[in-house]
C-alpha cells in the first residue's frame, strides 16, 4: 500500500535510504489488487498513453540532434507513469500546471502529439503558436495551463486556480507537478502554507526523480521524505510509487476526492526516475549506468504492461495493434510539424498586450 | 465634485469597482481586519466580506502568484503590496509569469491583474523601504505603469487599471496619500492608460514630471512663471506604455526639457524619456535634455540626508534656468 498521512496524526514515510526496496513492495502489492478494479478500456488507455509518451519523447531525442527541435529540451522518459496515473483522475474542466517538462503531461491532459511537435519545431500549428517552445506548452481548451520554466514557478499559480475554483463556487480542482527539487523553493512552501489555510482544492504532486539537474536529493535536501514536509502545513499527504500508473491514479483520485467534496488539499509524493538527462545538453556524469539500468528494471511501462499480460487482460496481438498506431501518431505529428509554417513575422510583436492602448 | 484626500479617492475606487464586477477581489497583507496599513482599503472587508476582501500572511511572492493563477481562470484580482518595496519578493511571478503568459501561451491567457501600493520615497525609513521601482516593472513589455500624481488620477486611473485586461503596476505615492483634491464621484468617471496630461501650459520649457515631483514641478513652474520664464508640465501618468507624442509635441514647442523624477538616475525612466526626446526631437532643442533625480545613492535615514536624496523645489528651478541659460 502506499502510504497515507493526515496532517501531524500520522507518520508513515519510508525513509529516503530504503525508497527502492519499499517501493517494490507497495508496488507489487497494489498493482494485484487494483487491476481488477479498473475496467479494460481504462487500463488499455493507461498503458496506451504511456507508450504514446514513450514514443514521443524518443522522437523528440531524435528530432532534438537533428538540430529540428531547438533550446532546452526536457524529456519524461521513465516518469510516464506519474502524469498520466494523475491525469486519467480528473476531469478535462480541471485544471493542469506544470513545469518545463511537460510534453508527457501534456499528453495525458489532451493536447494533440500534432500541436506539441509543432509548437517543438517552433512552428504556427503548436499549441502556443511557436512562441512558447518546449518549456511552454498551453491550452486553453483543454485546461493545460503551462509549462514554467523557473523552478517552482507554477506552484504559486496552481494555488490561485485552485482559489479561484473555489471562489467561482465550481468543484474544479487543480492538479500541480514540480520536481523535488522545486520543493526547496519558497514558493513551494507558500503556496501549501495558503492552500491548507485557505482549504484550496489543490493536488500538488511532486516528481521526486531524485535529480535536480546534476544535484541527487542527498546533497540538495535535508529531510528528504518530501511527504512529509506536509506536516509543516497540516496538509494531508502521500507517499506514492511513482513507477505505478495504478497507483498514481488512485492516489490521486483520493486527492481529487478531498478537493471536490471537502475543498481540501493535498501533497503527493511520487517517487520516480528519468532515464535521461536534465535536458538533451546534459551527459548525465552524476550517476552511473548501473544506477539507470536498476530504474530500468522498474519500468512503468514495462511493469504495467506484464501485469496485464499476467492477467490476461491484454495480448501480444494487442500490444502490437497499439505500438503500430502510436507509431503513426508519432510520425503523423513529426509531418504536421514539418508542414506547418513558421510563425508570420508579424507574430513578434503581436500579444504582448490583451489590450495594446496604442 | 468632491474634495478627498488621495487615500480616500484610491478606497473609492475599489470600492466602486468591487461593487461593480464580482470577479474582483482584493488581496494583500493587513488589507482587510486591520482596514490597511495605509487606511487605503477602510471599511472594504465591512462591505464586501472576507470572500472579496483577504488577509494574506506574509508571502508576497505567494500571493502575488496567487494571483496570477486567479487571473487566468477568470478573475480580476487586486493584489496589494503594504509597500513596493515588498514587491521585490515577488517579482519572479510578476515579470516570468503575469508579464509574459499572454505572449508566452500564444494569446491564450491574458492576465487582468492590478498589483498596487505604495511607493516611492517615504519619511525617515531609510534604505529598504523608501525607493523608486518603476524602472523596474517598465522595462518589461507585458507589464503597464501607472503612478498618479493627483486624487482625480489616483481614482480614475485605478479604475481603468482594475478593467484593463493586462497586468498593471500601480504605484501610490507613500507621502502623497493625505494630499488632497478635486475628485469626481461619478461611478462611471475613469481616465485612459497610456495618456499624458499637461499639468499647466506653458512656452519656454517642458518639464516631464510624475508621482510625487508633479507638485513641486507645479510650483517651480509657478515661481519662474513670475520671472518670465512659461513652463509648461506633463504628467505622463502611465509610464508604460509611454504617451511619448505628448511630451514630444511640448518640447517641439518649448524646445527645452527637465525631466524631474525622485528615482535614481541610472537606467531610469527619465533616461528613457531623454533617450525619446533626442531621437525625436533633437533639432527642435535649444540645450540639451536635463534630468533632475534622486541621487544615486540608497535612501538614508537621517532627516538631513535624506532631504538632500530626493529632489525638489529648487533642483527644478535650478534646471530650467540651467537650460533656458539663465
């Protein structure tokens, strides 16, 4: 099981120095006893996210070196789980915000692989017109509310559209990712100081990947269960596998309980891993191969996927179905990038201002 | 017409328009039990209730995000710094966020968001809570400014700040709150973003002035009046986006400027405007552009220094006769 605190009334968090072994465990449990719950078409669309994302990502690498993708470039390989886990619990009028790696996220929330590629490419047809760039994916139809690229910095803002949920009197929750290491910023602490004082529907979630660009958690955090700094706010939190598509989404379908019936908040830890690099310009020489290989072995896709298989809820026939029309949707996206045009020149001077006054 | 100090021309504004849209509200620290730190926001919470009306903790930069977050799912929130120099906490969500969402999301989030409070130099509190910002927030394209320099501005500028569809840094003088005047109490009076006006026409000199230096350029222009010399003074009162054409069809006219602002005079707005002046109206010039500035030191606490860091009087009086070769 993953664990569960209230506020102070519980302490229930492994320690940092034996997340894996305990992760295993909660893992393997959960997964046994959730899959059954969830419906064929729910754990189909999971599994068929992830590897969307998956694939994406992967095509992202590869445009990124051929010089077609520009600027930093974040991907969310290994973390699959953790976006669309979350995302899968909550409805398309709530609302997502995020951090610069957000292509996965994005993903999950609804946003086309056309619009993310394009908006990649720098082109017209991406979802922020080509001026927001990989950091700044947004769209309104669809409540994806950005990509932000300082640390930290979206944190704030989810707390204010979570406040505004509440004073608009609608159920809509707000569901906010960061990395652990956004946790070290003020914004973080004052944003869950406000949301437990205020009782804001609003889901933190933080990404422990363990990585703050080169920095492991050891040597950047002094208490490291992140869960647990919710005891500063009185705010219930949990410690969640963030390897689990299962386990993310129940997480925080019991989060999105809280915040729509009790307008209350919570913090969710998931600990996960990126298998890449901070972004494509890091070579990643903080950690050893070795390191990744043993995430590797933890594969939320790969886990979820042999899960399935245990239980004779997909086949091999339906594995290769979907790696086909994920493949297309991937190459269909890189085509609408291609095809799209730049954005006209005009474009450089144009909403800066909702109204220019000029 | 009513007379009112500018204190309570700003609390009529908010009220009015607290009144007017229920997607205002007004956030800040001290802004509701206490009635403000400032008594800008008395009787606000009696009138609109704790829903409108919110005490924050200490967390500006919290709160300030906070309320972007807000804009963006709809509301109009007014979000008040006890002073801009608190503001400095919070400019990371300022500038990276409400400054550049709408650009940033391709036109998809427009941020209608008031940040206001006041600023400028104050009474004897020395270096940190006595300083000119605008600069600052005018260097960013996304952001207006706004600094009013009367009770009638201070009221019909807020107002059109608060329905502005675009981040806004609306800037109140700390020593001008108990200044009064003339204020219109129609619901529907409200003046232009982005208009200058002439404060007083004159012939042989402009001098561009805001905020707290409108008065004393007023009665500087007042005195070489009686000399001889015809000073004509504009207020820009949006400093962002800058009515330019105003000032520069003064200075075509006068053919000299003095640019007074208590700021300090590096990378200042008043460097801007000379900047603008000589592109646009160099031939037009019979001395070179004169800025009148704070110095360029951080504010002191004694009454002594401090009087000799902020601008005044005779540092106006001093530049036109300067440029008029007098």
């Amino acid at each position: 099981m993953s664990s569960q605190t209230t506020g102070r009334s519980e302490k229930a968090n492994p320690s940092a120095g034996s997340s894996t072994a305990v992760l295993e465990t909660e893992r393997h449990e959960r997964q046994q006893s959730a899959a059954v719950e969830e419906d064929r078409d729910t754990l189909l669309k999971l599994l068929k996210q992830m590897v969307l994302i998956r694939r994406f990502e992967e095509k992202c690498a590869e445009s990124y070196s051929l010089g077609k993708i520009g600027g930093f470039c974040h991907l969310y390989i290994g973390q699959e789980a953790v976006g669309v886990g979350a995302i899968s619990a909550i409805r398309q009028d709530d609302y997502v915000v995020t951090s610069y790696r957000e292509h996965g996220q994005a993903i999950a929330k609804g946003i086309s692989a056309n619009a993310i590629m394009a908006e990649l490419y720098g082109k017209a047809g991406g979802c922020s017109h080509g001026k927001g760039g990989s950091m700044h994916l947004f769209d309104k139809d669809v409540n994806f509310l950005g990509g932000h690229a300082i640390v930290g910095g979206q944190i704030p803002l989810a707390t204010g559209l979570a406040f505004a949920a509440k004073y608009q009197e609608t159920d809509k929750v707000a569901l906010c990712f960061f990395g652990e290491a956004a946790v070290n910023q003020g914004a973080f602490h004052e944003s869950l100081n406000m949301a437990q004082l205020w009782k804001l529907p609003c889901i933190y979630i933080c990404e422990n990947n363990q990585y703050g660009m080169g920095t492991s958690l050891a040597r950047a955090m002094s208490l490291q269960n992140v869960a647990e700094k919710a005891y500063a706010y009185e705010m219930t939190s949990e410690f969640v596998d963030g390897m689990d598509v299962l386990a993310m989404r129940q997480a925080t379908q019991r989060a999105v309980k809280r915040a729509r019936e009790e307008s209350q908040p919570t913090l969710l830890e998931a600990r996960t891993y990126r298998y890449m690099g901070h972004s494509m310009s890091d070579p990643g020489n903080y950690r050893t191969r070795a390191e990744i290989e043993k995430y590797q072995e933890r594969d939320p896709i790969k886990i979820f996927t042999a899960s399935l298989k245990e239980q004779n809820i997909i086949s091999d026939q339906d594995i290769s179905n979907f790696e086909a029309q994920v493949k297309e949707e991937v190459d269909g996206a890189v085509r609408f990038a291609e095809e799209s045009p730049e954005p006209d020149p005009s474009e450089l001077y144009t909403d800066i201002y909702s109204n220019p006054l000029a | 017409m009513a007379v009112m100090t500018m204190r309570d021309a700003l609390n009529q504004a908010l009220k009015e328009e607290l009144a007017r849209d229920q997607s205002v509200f007004l956030m800040g620290e001290e802004v509701a039990e206490y009635q403000g730190a400032y008594k800008v926001t008395r009787g606000l919470l009696e009138e609109f209730g704790p829903k409108r009306v919110i005490d924050t903790p200490i967390t500006e930069l919290g709160f300030a995000g906070l309320g972007v977050g807000a804009a963006m799912a709809g509301l109009r929130p007014i979000i008040e710094f006890m002073t801009f120099n608190f503001s400095i906490l919070a400019t990371d969500q300022i500038i990276n966020s409400a400054a550049k969402m709408l650009y940033m999301s391709g036109g998809q989030f427009k941020i209608p968001i008031v940040f206001r409070g006041p600023g400028g130099s104050a009474y004897q509190v020395s270096s940190q809570h006595s300083q000119a910002l605008e600069s600052w927030f005018a260097y960013f394209p996304g952001l207006k400014v706004v600094m009013p320099s009367t009770p009638a501005d201070a009221k019909g500028l807020l107002k059109s700040a608060i329905r502005d569809d675009d981040p806004v840094i609306f800037i109140e003088q700390e020593r001008m709150y108990g200044m009064k005047g003339e204020v219109p109490e129609d619901e529907d009076f409200t003046i232009p973003l982005g208009v200058a006006e002439v404060k007083r026409e004159g012939t042989d000199a402009t001098i561009i002035a805001r905020s707290l230096m409108v008065p004393a350029a007023l009665k500087a222009a007042e005195t070489l009046e009686a000399e001889g010399v015809s000073c004509e003074v504009i207020d820009p009162r949006t400093i962002r986006p800058l009515d330019i054409n105003t000032i520069v069809e003064s200075v075509k006219k006068t053919n000299r400027a003095v640019i007074v602002e208590e700021s300090h005079p590096f990378c200042g707005v008043g460097a801007e405007i000379s900047a603008e002046i000589n592109e646009r109206a160099f031939d037009y010039l019979d001395a070179p552009v004169k800025r009148v500035s704070g110095v360029d030191a951080p504010m002191p606490y004694a009454k002594n220094l401090e009087r000799l860091a902020i601008p005044g009087f005779d540092q106006i009086v001093a530049a036109v006769r300067e440029v008029s070769y007098l």
